[in-house]
C-alpha cells in the first residue's frame, strides 16, 4: 500500500482531466513530448517517480496572470498538513529566463473569485527545465481548490511538465536520515585502557557537543533572567540583533558608538559564548542610514574603508566569524552607488587583512526556501564562485533560516548545491514561524535534523529565541514567563538525543569500544578493586577509521 506521498492530488496531469487555461482568451494548451528528459534536474526525489517526458505547453500568454488551472481532487486537501508542490517548469518562445510562480487558489466567492496561497516560484529558463519544488498549508479545510502556474511576462510561452500535489511525511523523512546522521556526526572510538586494568565497568558520558547553537541577543534580552538561564544552558554562540551594524555604530556621521557591543561582547565572554560579527555592511538600500546614502561617489569610497578599519580593527580577533556585505541577493546599494561590481571583494580581502583569523560568511535569505527566485541555491553558489574569483576568501556561507512550512527534502536540496562548493554551511537566523506551536515544534524539527544530518553544516543560530524579544513573531520557544514551550522541548530532545553516554565493561584486550557523537568526553573507570579513574578526551570528525585514546599512560 502506497504512502500518502505517493498520492498525486491533482485530477491528472495532462489536459485530459481538469487542466484548463486560465485569464486572457487567447491563452491557449497544447501537449507535447520532450524526448531529452535524461537531462532534466531531479534535486528532490518523488516517490521514485522519473519525468514521463509529457508536458503542457501555455501560449498565446497576453499577461503576466494568464496561466494554467489544474484542479486539485474534492476533500484532498487537509487542515495543519504541509504539502508538496512539485513538477518541471522550462519556457517555449518569448524569453530565455522567466520567473514563473506556483499559487494555490482556494474557496471561489459568488464572484468566482479564489484566495491565493503563495507554494513556490521558479526562475525558469528556455534551454532547461527547472525543478518546481513549492510547499503550502493551510489553516481550514477548503470547499474547492486549484493550483495556478502562471507569472512569466506576457508573450512568453510556459512548459509544465508533471505538476504533482501531495502530502509529505516527515516521519519517514525522520527514518531516512538516521544512517545519514550516524555517518556525518558519529565515530567509532576506541578506548586503551591496557590489559593490566583487568576486568574493569566503563561510563562515558558527553558533556559538550561539537556541532554549536546559538541565538541573537541585544542589549535588552540579557537583561531577562530566563533567557540568561537558557542561554547559558543550552547555548554555545550568539549573535548580536543590531548592536554592531553601521546604522548602529554610527548612526550620524563621525559619532560612533560601541558601547552596546562592547557591552555585549563582555557579555558573552563572562559566559564563555563566542559571537558572530553581523555584519560589516548590509545591501539592502533600506538598511543603509541617510547620511550614507547622501554620500557622493568618492566620500562613500572613503566612508567604506572608514568603516571597516574602524570596526574591524577594534575587535580583531573576537569575532571569529564576520558577515561581510549583509544579503547581496537581494541588494545593491554599494555596487550601484560606486558603479563598481567587484566591491563586494573589495570588502572581504580588506576585512580579511586586517582579521586573517576570522571567517568571512556571505548571508542571505530564502535560499532554503524554494520560493524566491532571486535567492536559488545556484544563485547563491554562483555568487560565492564571483567572489572567489575576485581574489576574496569565503570561509562561511549563512543561511538565514527565517522559515515557514519547510520541506525536509526542499531544504537539503539546497544543502547539497551549497556543499558543492566546498565551503562550510551554518544556519545564522533561523526562526520558524507558525502560530501553532505544536505545528511550530514539528516544522522546527524538520529543519535541525536536515542541518544536523548534513555534513556541509557546521552550526546553527537561532534569530531570538523568547516570546515578545523576537523579530519574527510566532516563533519563539521560550515563553515570556520563562516556560519552555513545545517548540523548545524540541530543541532541547535533539541536544538530548545527539549526545552520546555509553556503558559497560573493558573486553579482554583492555579496550572500551563505543560509537559516539562528535564532542567532548569524560570517561570513569572503576577496576575491581574499586578504584576509580576520570579522563577527558575529545571525539573529533574523522575518516573511516576508529579514534584509538590511549589511556594506559594518561
């Protein structure tokens, strides 16, 4: 008996059965055969199904609404289930690169009118087929319902091929990563305690893990005991909300001010925490102050070297990481306004000279996501591959996180065209918003154990963590009393659950043998006699082979 991801909710997938066009009179279906499917791009694998080659083709397009309409089966959609959008998006005549967007459209009004729910969007092109990888939920049962492919600019003709809507598992998701974690966060390790310790019991316990999380913190939230105490217990970085960005250090011209981050950076030091410098400048035209932005050409030349010898120089060496240039794509602002492309490099070596230690990270939103098609996972990775070939060194690449209705699949699609530059991946901003905080729990769970099942993924910072101290709302998992809600009784199960304690006895060799979690250990050996020995020592990622520890001497 198939699963419910095997159940495709659309009517059919060809014109046959309740497909239809939609908007203009002159938009106009035709079916036809693609006989090079072999090169069509397969990121998310679907119930083991291939392209069939069969696609819709949308022409005659007089606007950017016109499209085409594939019902969705009668009572098929459910309430608080996430689902899959998913199928083959190339374009005919009329352009080389398109974005075209995937709505869903629920509850027809007496006017025939539907509601529209956002499920992915693609930036297609004429040469290739580009993988449609959507999602949505919804909040009630709809009466009727429909999914919608249209956006391209008029004239341009769309290719759909084997639009599919289905119900996702994040259980057996769940079951299918668990090899995957064992292999990327476990190793064998072998403990050599000598056959002179004779019949001896072992207990070895994790006390710290190597893979981090942290949280975005600010001058007001380290003032709430709570989140001190869940900081400090579960925490390993943080990051600061606005303390060290531009608009911050210098809001008026030649008036700085670090006393924040000096305040924070104490702080996190106090605690033993390390912190992420967010970030040196931000893209975004909107995150940019006036004074910068009545800057001539030369003074903003001048006004950026400022800043970066400033900033940087006074706290080299204690941020081991450092966001560059916030979000560039999606912003522009130095580009445009100093009409040179390669400032961005400009940027990254200059930090780089001045804090060799540190780590500079790209950063930015939605690539995780599948619904922006000015943030893909190729777009990101191109990104990284211009820089480098500018002469910056990217040590970092962050993905911000700031999520909702996630797609275990979708986001490791993302995770494995980003590992493929070879550069380590951490989550920087991640909050998962959904009202329902046991939706909330489930969606959060989905996307840790993608980014600890990954071994491009180094660690994971959280953008707030406590009710009423966020950005984001509906995704906090500290309630404001302190109470720790479902969403981060998720959290602290997967702490839980990706540490290692193992016990038993030392075999006749005087080895201890055991498979353990990444991270730091204590082991306590108590012989027959009754005495006890306490050691430390550390598992760290490795090949194939076991850690041998050799404890006879230590």
């Amino acid at each position: 008996m198939g699963s419910a991801q095997d159940v495709n909710l659309i009517h059919s997938s060809t014109m046959e059965d309740g497909c239809a066009p939609f908007g203009s009179r002159t938009t106009v279906l035709s079916v036809h055969d693609e006989e090079e499917t072999a090169m069509l791009p397969i990121t998310v694998a679907v119930g083991g199904n291939k392209p069939s080659g069969r696609y819709i083709l949308v022409a005659g397009r007089a606007d950017e609404k016109d499209g085409l309409r594939q019902a969705i089966t009668t009572g098929g959609l459910k309430p608080r289930v996430t689902y899959r959008v998913a199928g083959w998006i190339s374009l005919g005549a009329g352009a080389e690169r398109a974005t075209v967007r995937v709505n869903l459209g629920v509850d027809e009004d007496d006017n025939g009118n539907e509601t529209l729910v956002e499920c992915g969007a693609v930036c297609a092109e004429a040469r290739g087929w580009t993988e449609i990888m959507g999602a949505f939920r919804l909040r009630t049962e709809p009466r009727s319902a429909a999914v919608y492919v249209h956006g391209a600019l008029a004239g341009v003709d769309v290719k759909v091929m084997d639009l599919r809507v289905f119900q996702t598992d994040r259980k057996a998701r769940f079951r299918q990563l668990r090899d995957k974690t064992d292999k990327a966060r476990k190793r064998d390790v072998v403990l050599k305690l000598g056959a002179a310790t004779g019949a001896a019991s072992v207990r070895v316990v994790q006390m710290d893990s190597a893979f981090p999380f942290g949280t975005c913190i600010n001058t007001t939230v380290i003032q709430n005991p709570a989140f001190v105490d869940f900081f400090t217990n579960h925490m390993d970085w943080a990051v600061f909300e606005n303390e060290l960005k531009w608009y911050h250090t210098e809001a008026q011209q030649g008036q700085l001010n670090y006393r924040d981050a000096d305040a924070l950076l104490d702080f996190c030091d106090r605690l033993g925490k390390r912190a992420r410098g967010h970030c040196v400048f931000w893209s975004a035209d909107g995150a940019v102050q006036k004074w910068v932005k009545n800057l001539d050409r030369d003074q903003l030349r001048s006004a950026v070297q400022s800043r970066i010898q400033s900033l940087v120089s006074r706290y080299a060496g204690r941020f081991p990481h450092y966001d560059v240039d916030n979000e560039m794509l999606h912003g522009r602002f130095f580009r445009d306004r100093l009409g040179d492309e390669d400032v961005p490099a400009f940027m990254f070596k200059e930090v780089a000279r001045l804090d060799p230690d540190a780590a500079l990270f790209v950063n930015d939103y939605n690539v995780e996501c599948a619904n922006d098609p000015n943030a893909t996972p190729d777009k990101y990775a191109e990104q990284v591959a211009w820089l480098q070939s500018c002469g910056a060194v990217v040590r970092g690449i962050g993905l911000q996180g700031h999520v909702s209705n996630p797609v275990g699949e979708v986001v490791c699609g993302a995770l494995d065209r980003l590992a493929a530059t070879g550069i380590p991946v951490w989550f920087t901003e991640l909050d998962v918003c959904e009202p329902d905080v046991g939706l909330r729990a489930q969606d959060l769970e989905v996307v840790l154990r993608e980014a600890y099942a990954h071994p491009a993924v180094e660690g994971v910072v959280f953008w707030g963590i406590m009710q009423g101290k966020m950005w984001r709302k509906d995704a906090w998992l500290v309630d404001a009393d302190g109470t720790v809600n479902e969403a981060g009784q998720t959290l602290l199960n997967l702490q839980t659950e990706w540490k290692t304690d193992a016990r038993g006895n030392v075999d006749g060799d005087g080895n201890f043998k055991f498979r353990g979690f990444h991270g730091r250990y204590v082991v306590e050996v108590t012989t027959a006699t009754g005495k006890q020995m306490l050691k430390t020592f550390t598992v760290e990622k490795g090949d194939n082979t076991p850690l041998l520890v050799d404890l006879v001497d230590a």
